[in-house]
C-alpha cells in the first residue's frame, strides 16, 4: 500500500481498523465476553497470517492484512450465520471509506470479506433474509471476479480456524471431559473423518495450501494420540 487514506502511516490506519474492529465486536448483545474476546483474537491471528502470505506470495501484505483483520467484523450481523462475510462487508466498506482509503481498495477487500465464509461474493437471492443483514441494509453485488488478495482472506482465515488454538476452543466446544469414554471415541472418529476430507480442500496459493496442510495434518496427529489414549 502506498495510500494510508487520512493517516501518515499503515500502523495508524490498523490501530483505527482495529480499535473499529474491538469496539463493534465488543458492543454486540446477547454474545458472552468469552465469544467476543474469541472473535476479536482470532481476527488479530487471521490478520498475522494474511500478512505472511502476502510476503511469500509477493502480495500486498499490508492490503491483506486489513482485509484478514476485518474479515469476521460482521459476525453477528447477518440473519444467518453462512451470510457474516456478507454483512461485515458492508461494516468494513464504511470503515475502509472513513479512512479515506482508495476507491479500488476498499472495493477489493470488501469482496474478499464477502465471500469469506462460502466463496460466494454476490448474495443468493431465493430468499428474503440472504439479502441483507439484521438492521435492514442490502448486501453488496461485486461485477468483477475477485483478486488473488481478495480470495486470500477466506484462506487465511480456515488457517487459523484449524490451528493449534482451536484445538483447544473445540475441547470446550464439545465439553469433551464430561462425556463418557464412548462417547469421546465416537466424537473425535466423527472430527477425525471431517478432517480426512477436507485436507484436499482447494487453496489458491501455495503457501496458504502448505499452511492449511500442516494445520489439518497437526490436528489429525492430535487427535489421533488421542483417540489412542482413551481407546
């Protein structure tokens, strides 16, 4: 990037994005502070990892970065959950345009939100509810395909989604310690099929598909061992 909009430099242009970020996230009703603070972290994860794709794939690696950054900002903002990247572009496009950032930029990372969560940057239009977000605002039609930075951000974030973190968040997800033995063996054989199959998802670069590699691979190593401890 060479245009910070109305700030003299990228790190004021992030604090402002990510101070937008926190306040938004942290405002939202009926969300515990657990699921704030998990969103916000993962948010500031996803954007270290959009910054080191962008170095090896010769990409703009503060324009994915922010893009990674305000990624989840709508998370809570659509009528259905397979629709947040669509509500978060339209936050993200508001925030991008008070930076003063440019035209062409806010355009390309508000469709990379966008199609984050299902790789769909325009809404399905079969039902009432798939076309805006819970205060009424239409969601955004994009006539040009996406950029690469653009794809990446969804990318990016199924990196973080299967780290060595969410190993963690999907113990307690599951209330793994206080299910019987069987029980146990039978949701980690459930999660360990999941994982087989979607270690070939399709990635769009190489390091985001090495990456996403060695995080599946990590988790199927997990829990694995152990499934070979209960059992």
């Amino acid at each position: 990037m060479k245009n910070y909009g109305k700030f003299a430099d990228f790190a004021r242009l992030r604090d402002f994005l990510t101070a937008a970020l926190r306040q938004h996230l942290y405002n939202a009703a009926g969300r515990s502070e657990e699921e704030k603070r998990y969103r916000f972290e993962h948010c500031l994860r996803v954007a270290q990892i959009g910054r080191r794709v962008a170095e090896k794939e010769n990409l703009d690696p503060q324009a994915l970065e922010l893009g990674c950054l305000l990624h989840d900002i709508g998370k809570w903002d659509a009528k259905i959950p397979v629709d947040h990247g669509r509500s978060g572009a339209l936050t993200a496009a508001k925030l991008f345009a008070q930076a003063d950032l440019p035209a062409d930029l806010c355009e390309e990372l508000a469709q990379g939100i966008a199609m984050h969560v299902d790789g769909r940057y325009n809404p399905r239009t079969d039902c009432a509810e798939n076309e805006e977000n819970t205060a009424g605002e239409k969601y955004r039609f994009f006539p040009k395909p996406p950029t690469a930075c653009a794809v990446l951000i969804g990318e990016c974030d199924d990196i973080d989604r299967f780290g060595t973190y969410r190993i963690c968040d999907t113990l307690r997800y599951w209330n793994f310690l206080s299910l019987s033995t069987a029980k146990q063996i039978l949701q980690i054989d459930s999660y360990l099929a999941r994982l087989e199959q979607m270690r070939g998802k399709t990635r769009h670069s190489e390091t985001t598909r090495q990456l996403w590699r060695e995080n599946i691979d990590y988790q199927i190593g997990f829990f694995s061992r152990l499934r070979g401890e209960i059992g």
